[in-house]
C-alpha cells in the first residue's frame, strides 16, 4: 500500500493507497503550538467496508501517535480532532471507492 500526498500518474497507480495532505488549519504561534487541519482519503478496488476499514486503521495509527506524543518532523503531535469523519465520497479514479475524512491535529515543535 502506498501513503501518497498526491495521486500518481495513472499508469503507476497501484491500490490500495492512502492520500494524507494538510489543508490549513491555525498557526497563531507556529514556533510554540500549530493545529494542522489534515485530509485523509482511503481509496481500494475492494469495496467500500475495505476502504472505510483502511480509513479506520489509518485513524487509529494517528491516534496512537497522538497518545504516545511520538516525535515527528514537524514536532510533537498532542491533540486530535476529527472535524470530519468518515464519509463516502464519489471517487475520481474508475472501478474505486473513496472515504475521506478531516482531522484536526495540535503539533508542538521538536526540542531543542
């Protein structure tokens, strides 16, 4: 499975795969704390029970990190928020499902 920003090109396109890219969110004091807005969207050929199971799973992953404040490039991710949860979108690519979400995410720097 791939976790992409970006959709690749169709001809290199395998699924399942799953597209993780910031979307805002507010940076009142980027140096002290962020809130990263992420979309997070599942997309298989198997269904959509598997696309949304692949979605949950992702979720999860995120939460954990989020519990265990795991050290990331950005810093440290402290708060979670799905402003979205999962929902069925119509997806772009033939013979596809898609579930797509929102998730609010308090990221404090690295230290120093």
């Amino acid at each position: 499975m791939d976790i992409v920003s970006w959709e690749k090109n169709v001809k290199h396109r395998t699924y399942p795969f799953l597209k993780v890219r910031r979307l805002g969110g507010l940076a009142k004091d980027p140096k002290r704390l962020d809130r990263a807005v992420i979309e997070m969207t599942a997309y298989t050929r198997d269904g959509l029970v598997a696309t949304e199971d692949l979605y949950l799973d992702a979720r999860q992953v995120i939460w954990d990190m989020v519990e265990n404040q795991t050290v990331t490039p950005a810093g440290y991710l402290h708060s979670f928020t799905e402003t979205l949860g999962p929902t069925q979108f119509d997806s772009e690519f033939d013979d596809t499902w898609r579930v797509q979400g929102l998730i609010q995410l308090g990221i404090r720097p690295p230290r120093n």
